[in-house]
C-alpha cells in the first residue's frame, strides 16, 4: 500500500475537511512562520486563501512539490510562477453561488436607490422619490463559466433578459467576439471573468463608450479587468454608473478618485467572503485532491504535466 500524499493546509478547518479524504495527510502551516519538517516530503500545497504574489515563494520550501491547489478560481497570480512539472489546480465551483448573490445585491442596490436612501437616513431625511425597477432590464453577463451560469440562474426570477457571453461562441452563449454589438443594447454589464493576458484592460474606453446612456457597469472579476482611468472617466461624466467589488489597485488607498466618483457603488472584494466560504472551497479541494491521490489529474487542473 502506498503512503499517504502529504497536503500542506494554511488552515485547520482544511485539515479536518481533508482527512476525511482516503490517500491524504494534511499538515497544518503558517504561511508567515517557517513550513514544519513535514514540508520535506509534502507533495501538494494548499495555497492561502486570496494569496498575493508573495505567497509563491512559499514553493520553494517545498522541494518535492507536485501541485498546488487553490481555495478561489482567479488563478492569475501562479500561472506562469510554477516551477517545471508542478501542476495547479483551483477552486473553481466553492464561491460562484456567493458571487452571483452578490451581483444580484448590487443590481438591486443600484436600481432601487437602497446607497441613495441609505445616505438620505444618515442626513435624518425622508427623500421619497420614484426608483428604478430590476424587472424588464437587460443583463450582458461577460464570462460563461461557474459564475457566469449561477448568476443567469439567480436572475431569471427577477423578470430580465440575460445575454451570456464566454470566451467562445456555444449553444446558448455569444462569443467575446459579439461585445461591440452586443454591449448598446443591455442596461447592464456584468463582468465575472478570469484575469489572464486576454482580459486584462478589456474594459477599456472603447468598451465604456459602446455601453448606452444609464446603464451600469458591475465588475464581480478583478480590478485589471478594467481600465480605471476610462471608469472614473465615464462616471466623473455622469453618463454611466457602476459597482464593483474590485478595484485597481486593491485595496483602494485613501484620496483615490473612485473613493468620490459619482454613480458608483463600491464594496471592498466581499463577493466570496461569506460564513461557509473556507467550507465551500475545501470540499472543492478534497474534490480535487482525492483524484491526485488516485493518480487522476485534479478536475479543476490549471497547468501542469498530467
């Protein structure tokens, strides 16, 4: 019988949830302090939770290293960072329902004022006036992936007409290749794509300008997806408005024009962070792990020699 495949786990729920997995033996790490002597041999390492580039480095204290699993399903900051034969896998599938409430939320927020009356009750007035309406709008959802499908599926009660787009035209989904004539003729943009080389500053003037008059622009990706000198541009304007959960750069410094920026809902990258989040994405890791303890490839491999 073979050895059990050590997993480094930043988190001890982690390790719970993966010793339940036949084949696994999760050993507990502080990213901030020394990896323990069980680093020697580990074979897989489970990255911090929104780790930033830094948390690579921890690659090299782990000589034997085959995989490394991720707890979310943004995947830009290892690709390309790896060392030669190590694979990695993310958490695809663990925050896409929390996400998609999110967008939900925000469309909501927007169309029915709730920041303008919030705002309003702070001053003690009583700003009674007409809203706007979720129903009957129509949705673009840039990115056809886990997110992209929940979102669609917590939207249709609400009465809109979505558009999903992906990366390549299928049954039921445009391709990117359609934005310029797709974007003038929805009221909002939903953005839930991965950051990669192809959609970064995607989200660029041209893109703003093709968007009609009012309508609003939600960013439940990453900053970089969009150019943030062409948003605060527009909203400065006035033309259009916008929420979003990220910004670049992230965190937002103080004195920062989007801090001000007129039309824009603005929470700081809560999308996933919810009570079962850490859960949620390790019962995707212990997915993914039991297949590389059986010798499969990881369901959710990003790269590697499997």
């Amino acid at each position: 019988m073979s050895s059990p495949v050590t997993v480094l786990v930043p988190h001890t729920v982690g390790a719970e949830i993966l010793s339940g997995v036949d084949g696994l033996d999760p050993v507990v790490y502080d990213p901030e302090k020394p990896l323990p002597d069980e680093a020697a041999h580990a074979r897989v390492l489970v990255a911090p939770f929104l780790a930033g580039s830094d948390a690579v480095g921890i690659v090299e204290r782990v000589p034997n290293l085959e995989l490394v699993q991720l707890l979310t399903a943004g995947a830009e900051t290892w690709i390309g960072r790896l060392p030669e034969g190590v694979g990695l896998s993310d958490g695809r599938g663990a925050h896409g329902g929390a996400t998609a409430e999110w967008v939900v939320s925000v469309l909501l927020a927007v169309y029915r004022h709730l920041d303008r009356f919030v705002r309003a009750q702070d001053r003690g007035e009583w700003d009674y006036h007409q809203t706007e309406e979720l129903a009957g709008k129509k949705i673009l959802i840039v990115g056809a992936g886990d997110v992209g499908q929940r979102t669609r599926a917590r939207l249709e009660p609400f009465e809109v007409e979505t558009t999903l787009v992906g990366r390549t035209a299928r049954d039921g989904v445009h391709g990117w290749d359609e934005l310029p004539a797709l974007l003038p003729h929805h009221d909002a943009t939903v953005l839930i794509v991965p950051l990669t080389d192809e959609t970064r500053g995607m989200v660029d003037a041209g893109f703003l300008a093709a968007m009609p008059d009012g309508s609003l622009l939600v960013n439940g990706a990453r900053g970089p997806v969009v150019d943030t000198d062409a948003l605060v541009a527009e909203l400065t304007s006035g033309r259009i408005r916008a929420a979003v959960d990220v910004t670049d750069p992230e965190p937002l410094p103080a004195g920062h024009p989007l801090w001000s920026a007129p039309g824009l809902l603005l929470t700081p990258h809560v999308g996933g962070s919810v009570p079962l989040a850490m859960r949620r994405a390790y019962g995707v890791a212990a997915e993914q792990l039991a297949a590389f303890a059986a010798g499969d490839a990881p369901p959710n491999l990003v790269t590697g020699a499997y």
